[in-house]
C-alpha cells in the first residue's frame, strides 16, 4: 500500500500517524496536488490527498474513509470497541477536522486571492468557528493516558497545524490544551517528526 500525502497537510498527518502507531506498513509518497499527477488524479478524481493506494482494490480517500479502514485492517485498534466511547472518538474527529477546514479556508484565502480583493469577513467567520472550537477542546479534551484513538490522532494533526500555519495566534487563554502534545507523545513518541511541516 502507498499513501499519496502532502508534508503540510494536516489530514495526511493524520492518517500516517495513526498507520505507524498501529504497525501498519505503507509506502508514503509526496505528492504536489497543484501540479495534479496522474496518480493523484487517477486514484481521487477531486485530486484532493491523502489518498490510500492498495494493490488490486480500488482507492480510498478521505482522511476518514482511511482512518476507519485502518481501523478494520488492525481489527479494531484504532477506535474503541464499546458503542459510546467510539461515537466519543469520531466525534472528536469530526470536531478537529471542521476545526482544520476552518483553518485550510483562512489560508487559502490570503493565498488565493490578491491582498486587495482577500474577503476579511470571510475569515473573520472562520476564525470565530475555530475559536469556539479551540475553547471547547480546552474545556474537554479526551483522557490521553492508556490508549490512543482516531481522535486522539485528529486533534495531534490540529495542533500540529495550528503550529505550523498559526504560530502565536491560538494557544494564549487555552494552556490545557497547548499542554495536551506532551501527553500525547508519551505514547505517540514519533509526533514531532510527523506533525505538518512546511
């Protein structure tokens, strides 16, 4: 299996963190999805990553399809077993990636458009989404002492994007949870090395 990804892509992280922390051996390949290859573009027709190459089956692709089927190929040890505790974890997944796409939608504002015409109440909108979602997560981070879930996993990729694109912008006010990667790689040792980089 190969993982098309990209080194700042906050769901790529995401799914390469949860592969390597269940033992899963996939070949990981950098891939410029501005330059749309054909491999990208044969395999996810929205030319979007991280998209998961397996041999004779056909692709997968998003970042959720890939957790969960991580989860099947490890038979179950991504997501907890019991029925409340795995809505929990998802949930947990659902929040930090709305938080991230809040995130993507800023940067590809001021990225995509002339500083002129960059629409701030735009990004004023998203920037209060993620607000409210970095305060709620400060308020109720999940337990991180015994096992890691696919949420776990989402929120070290939130973080990890956080510090790579907003760098001093969101960890004031929120110390549990600018604290919470020191838990995290306690038993993820690999985080700093796989977190977003530019």
């Amino acid at each position: 299996m190969k993982l098309l990804y990209s080194p700042a892509s906050p769901y790529s992280a995401k799914c390469r963190m949860a592969a390597r922390h269940l033992g899963i051996t996939i070949d990981e390949v950098k891939t410029d999805t501005g330059a749309a290859p054909a491999e990208l573009i044969d395999n996810n027709p929205l030319g979007k990553i991280p998209v998961l190459i397996r041999d004779g089956e056909s692709p997968i692709y998003d970042s959720v399809a890939i957790m969960h089927y991580l989860d099947r190929l490890s038979e179950g040890k991504l997501y907890p077993a019991k029925d409340e505790k795995r809505t929990d974890a998802e949930v947990l997944e659902a929040l930090c990636d709305g938080i991230t796409d809040c995130l993507l939608a800023i940067v590809y504002e001021r990225r995509g458009r002339p500083t002129e015409i960059v629409h701030q109440p735009w990004i004023d909108k998203q920037w209060s989404k993620v607000e409210r979602g970095l305060d709620y997560l400060e308020n109720n981070l999940p337990k991180t002492e015994k096992k890691l879930n696919g949420g776990h996993f989402a929120l070290a990729a939130l973080i990890g994007y956080l510090d790579l694109r907003f760098a001093g912008q969101w960890a004031d006010g929120r110390p549990s949870l600018a604290a919470w990667p020191q838990k995290f790689s306690k038993l993820f040792a690999d985080y700093d090395s796989m977190k977003s980089v530019a």
